[in-house]
C-alpha cells in the first residue's frame, strides 16, 4: 500500500498539470477518497495564478478588442438553476477546425470536479454542468483528434472550477452506499444521486477479462433500471464514473452495477455485483 | 469606477460594456501569458477571444471572494494557452480560422490606471519571488509551468534524472508559495 506522502509530494506539480498520465491517473482516482488531498490542492490556485500574473503583460493589436467582444457576446451565458433539455452527445468531426470543447470533456469535467470537490460541491456542480451542456450544444462541433488534449484541459478546469464553486445546499442530493455480492463480494462503492445525474466511484471489483465491462444502473422507484454508462477498474481496483441522467425519471430507489458485454447492453444481463438503495 | 467583482456581475447580467471594461483591465495580461506560452501571435490572439468568451458565459459561476477576478483570468488564460500549444505541437498544420467579425464595434475606453497598476504592481512582485529562487529551481518552474511540460517531458528536454527534477520542482513550488502566500491575496 502506497503511503500518503506519495500523494502530499505530487500536489504542487498536479495543480501545475506537470504530472505524467499514469501518475496523474493514479492521484486522480486517489483524490475520490482523500479529502487531506482535496483541501491541500486548493492551497495552489494562488501560486498558478501568481505565475500567470508573471508574465509581462503585452497590448494587444487594437482590432482584437472589437472582435473578441462581438464573439463573446454572441454565446449564450450559463445561469445558475437555468433548466436544461436531457443531454444528447455533440457529434464529433474531425477535420481542421479549433480545438472546441467537445461533449466527452463536460463529462471528464464532470467527474474531475467531483473527484475534488466533494458531495457540496456536487449539488452546485451539476446545475452548472447542466447549464454549460445547453451551451455545449449551441458549439461548433469537437475536434477529435485533440481529444487527450480536451481531457488534460478539463481537468485543469475542474481545478479552477472548485475554487469558484459555492458551497450550497446539497438537498436534493441522496447518497447510496454500496455492497459488494458474489464476485464482487470484497468490494465496496458509493453513488451520489440526484434528479440530474449520478456519480459513483467504487474499490475493490475485479479486473474482468477481454470483451467484457462493467455497467452502472439506477433503478427509479417502479420502473425498469436505466444505464449510467459503463466503466472499468484501475490497477488498483477503483473506479469513478460521472454522468447525467435522462430528465424525468423517478425518483431513483437503487444503484447497481453488472457485468456486461463490452460497449454495454440496454438492460442488465447478469446479477449486480455491486448495489445499494 | 467599478471593481472587478461588480464588472462581472454586471457581465453576469448581460452587460457587453462590462465585457467590455473587462477587456480593457485585463485582455493585456491575457495577451502576455498566452504569447509567452504559445510563442504565437495568432495563437495569443485566438487565446485571448477564448478566455473573454469563457469569462461571458460562465460569469454568473464567479464567486467573489473565492479568486480574485484577474487569478481567474490568469488562469483561464494559461489553461487555453497550453491546450494551443499542445495541439500545435500535435497537429502543425492546424491553422485556427479568424472569428467572424459580425458585432458593430465598442467604443474603445481608456484602462482605469489604478486597477491595471494593482495587476502590474502583483506581477512585479511574483517577478521578484520568481528571481530570488535558485536558477536550477526557477528553470524548472517555467518548464512546468509556462511551457505546459510534464515531469518526464522536462527530464527529456533538461537531461536531469526524472527524480531530481520531481523533487527540485516540488521544493520550488513550495517555496514560491511560500514566498508569493505573503505577497499576494490569498485564495482560500
């Protein structure tokens, strides 16, 4: 088992993003779980913004002001509470075009902030997320081809957003803890449901052989479950997953995960390995 | 004269002078950053559009008190400049297209002096913390930081073992905030 100080010594450079992927995969999925961790990332912002504040500023040439102002205003401005329509995936098309935020990005931003920010910090992140989607979808479509680049720039973004999060009231948040059952019996998961989305992470499912994956479920109140994506565990047996939900549901009475065919199926196929209600 | 936080407010509420306002406080920081990260005027331009876009859309989100509005935009700025150079650096040919020019033109306003001197005056003093550190740690604090290089990348560029410059990166970084946590208004 990894000590702590593994992670105290990676916070600096992971607030910097100078951490290598497997090192920044590795402190990511460790931050889920470690609110030592979470709280001594928001002691960097200052240092990262002290940084840019470094650099001599240089004027512009006097006909960008013009043109940024009219790009900008024409975007539509996030509102918090704003209500939004179920989500449905930007189509991505590769090409040249500028790098835009793409779909995939609002949910690695998603599950970034989460793994940071904590359950208050959820409530207020979904709304915001909701908002942002309506905003997404106005977008000129993803660049594909940037999309490692996209998901290294969500997670920066998500560092940034927790510090401009207010914490607010999570009440209509509810919190499933889940057990583990027969070849999932040693492990253990938990999943933050709300009208609006689920996040979930877990420890201590099995790696699964090829062509298979995990799923996750929730189950409204008298209705048949609905998927919340599929996902698989790190080498350490964790895994965190970030989605939204379709609107409209019922309240949501139990959270499952299965084992499924890789790319996932419309129902579930095999007993839940994990659940809770 | 408004300060920052009621300029975003009013940008919150919909207001194209406020942006406006903004821009003439702040677009030069941005424009300086995200030159020196990217090394490319019409990437610096490109980023700077970026960075007031974000600021339109998602000011209602700013939280006075949490970062102060120019750690805001600094930050927005040197996220958008890395992911300019990374893509550049992935795809060459990539040419980002001009944005269209559809608005009718803002009437130009001068900087409020006091606010661009309160940036100015943070900037020289982060230059200071920034020289009083040993070169060998400064060095790799600009790899890091304005050159959006990783741990392995700036090992492979430097020639110094990746355990060093782990840890010679740590100890500056820690040392920087030291320095910078008496300097600078803190960011809770």
């Amino acid at each position: 088992m990894t000590t702590h100080q593994a992670f105290d010594d990676v916070v600096p450079a992971y607030a910097l993003d100078a951490l290598d992927r497997d090192e920044r995969q590795a402190f990511e999925e460790h931050l889920v779980i470690c609110e030592r961790c979470q709280a001594a990332l928001r002691q960097w912002p200052g240092v990262s913004s002290g940084l840019g504040l470094a650099a001599e500023p240089a004027e512009p040439p006097p006909d960008l002001r013009s043109r940024t102002l009219a790009r900008a205003v024409a975007q539509p401005q996030a509102h918090l509470g704003r209500p939004v329509t179920p989500f449905r995936p930007a189509v991505a098309v590769p090409g040249p075009s500028r790098p835009r935020s793409s779909a995939l990005q609002r949910w690695a931003l998603a599950a970034s902030v989460v793994l940071m920010a904590g359950l208050a910090a959820y409530a207020a992140l979904l709304r915001i997320q909701l908002a942002e989607t309506a905003d997404a979808l106005g977008e000129a479509a993803a660049y594909v081809a940037q999309l490692s680049a996209e998901l290294e720039t969500s997670r920066r973004d998500a560092a940034m957003l927790v510090d401009t999060l207010q914490v607010v009231n999570a009440g209509d948040v509810i919190r499933v803890d889940l057990r583990g059952a027969g070849p999932g019996a040693g492990a253990t998961g938990r999943a933050f449901v709300s009208e609006r989305g689920v996040v979930f992470h877990s420890e201590g499912l099995p790696a699964l052989a090829g062509g298979r994956t995990y799923q996750l479920w929730v189950i409204p109140q008298g209705a048949a479950p609905v998927s919340a994506g599929t996902f698989a565990v790190n080498a350490f047996g964790g895994s965190s997953l970030a989605r939204m939900l379709p609107a409209g549901l019922a309240t949501v009475a139990a959270v499952a995960v299965t084992e499924e065919p890789d790319g996932g199926s419309p129902g579930p196929t095999t007993t839940p390995l994990l659940a809770g209600s | 004269m408004q300060d920052d936080a009621a300029l975003v407010r009013a940008i919150a509420s919909g207001s194209s002078d406020a942006l406006g306002a903004l821009y003439d406080r702040h677009a030069a920081l941005v424009f300086g950053l995200a030159r020196r990260i990217t090394g490319r005027q019409e990437d610096a331009e490109e980023v700077v559009q970026d960075v007031f876009a974000q600021v339109w859309r998602q000011a209602a989100r700013y939280q006075d008190g949490r970062a102060t509005v120019a750690g805001w935009v600094v930050m927005l700025a040197r996220t958008r400049a890395i992911d300019r150079l990374r893509a550049r650096m992935a795809r060459p040919d990539l040419a980002a297209p001009v944005a269209p020019d559809d608005a009718p033109a803002l009437v130009a306003r001068e900087p409020d002096p006091e606010v661009v001197t309160m940036s100015a005056q943070d900037g020289h003093r982060v230059r200071r913390v920034l020289a009083a550190l040993p070169d060998a740690q400064r060095s790799l604090v600009e790899l890091a930081y304005y050159g959006g290089l990783t741990h392995t990348e700036i090992a492979g560029q430097t020639g110094i073992p990746l355990g060093t410059v782990k840890t010679r990166l740590r100890t500056a970084l820690i040392a920087l905030r030291e320095a910078l946590g008496q300097t600078l208004e803190a960011v809770p």
